[in-house]
C-alpha cells in the first residue's frame, strides 16, 4: 500500500528512520530543485518513485514495494525514477512511457519529472524532448546521498498542464524548451503602428 502523510506529518519533515541505502543507486532529488516546483503546482499530490527521499515530497508516495509503474497517478505528480539502466536503459523508458500515459489521463494535471541529460538514449529523444515543457538545468545539482557534484546535467520535464507559473519556475532552474523552442520569460512586443526604425 502507498504511504500516506498522517494527520500530524508536514511536507519537508524528516521520515522517521531513513537511512541511504550504500547498495542503491536511488538519491533524493535536492529541495532547492523540487520545492520551487512543488509551489508552482499548489503541492505535488503523488510521488510515484518515492523512498529514497528524507523528507516527503507529496502527501501520496509509492515505494518500491509499492510498484507506482502498477498504480494509477493523480492530480500533480513529482517524478525522480530510478536511474539504473537494467542494463538497457529500459528502467529510464518504463517511467517516461508511464508518466506520458499517465499525463493522457483526466485524474493527472501534470506529471513533473527530473533525470539526468542524456542525448545520446532513445529515451531523452522519446519521451524527454516530446514533454510539453523541458527545463535543461544551468548548474549541476548535488543529491541527497552524494557528497560530491554529479559529473552530468540536469533534464527537468513536464507532461500535462504547463501553466504560467510552472514554467517560471523550471526557467529559475535553466533554458525552457516549449514544443522545440526556447521560452521567453520577457518576450518582446511591438507597438501597433510603429515601423521598425522608426
């Protein structure tokens, strides 16, 4: 059965007993990427990947026991999937192909994922860079777990209803790209009836 926070647990309060797993290639995405965002959508109601984390990202959190590639999602999902690769990339695929189905759904607003920048796998080119927002991160963030900077960018994404305010909020983040094309936070008007060089 999924988590639920009780009546007494906040968001951003520490798990009782979470420990990092040494054996684990799972690490808690960092709150300065994630708590922008959870803003932006009025609060992630689903965490379909969730464990690794120390302190809860939504009030619903699938585990690995869990299998939240078997539940279905609803309202506002925050997604950081296991990175391994089974050896084919495929764990990466399972979770986009997932989260795209899922955003399709009416009980989804949006689905909001991170992963790690790589344009050489089908899966960036797939699903990535078919989202309807893409963030490509301006720094390199430290995860909970590491100690150290990872050696790779960032790729923050979103499927479903992309509002205003979410998109200002992954451009805090880095470069925004909205079906292929970067967004302008500021963009440029023109007067009507002004030429150009006038």
């Amino acid at each position: 059965m999924s988590e639920e926070h009780t009546a007494g647990e906040q968001r951003g309060t520490v798990l009782n007993g979470h420990e990092q797993d040494a054996d684990d290639n799972e690490y808690a995405t960092p709150p300065e990427v994630w708590r922008p965002l959870d803003r932006a959508v009025d609060g992630f109601d689903l965490d379909p990947c969730s464990g690794a984390e120390p302190v809860p990202i939504a009030p619903t959190r699938y585990t690995k026991e869990d299998d939240g590639l078997r539940q279905k999602w609803h309202g506002a999902v925050w997604m950081n999937p296991p990175w391994s690769s089974n050896g084919d990339g495929s764990a990466k695929e399972d979770w986009l192909r997932k989260a795209r189905n899922e955003a399709a759904r009416d009980a989804v607003d949006v689905v909001v994922g991170i992963l790690p920048v790589d344009a050489s796998a089908n899966w960036f080119h797939e699903h990535v860079l078919k989202a309807d927002a893409v963030c490509l991160c301006d720094r390199r963030y430290p995860f909970i777990g590491q100690d150290r900077n990872p050696s790779f960018s960032l790729v923050v994404f979103a499927f479903g209803a992309v509002d205003g305010e979410l998109l200002d909020a992954m451009d805090a983040l880095g470069s925004v790209l909205l079906d292929g094309d970067r967004h302008d936070p500021a963009p440029q008007t023109t007067l009507g009836g002004v030429a150009d060089g006038a």
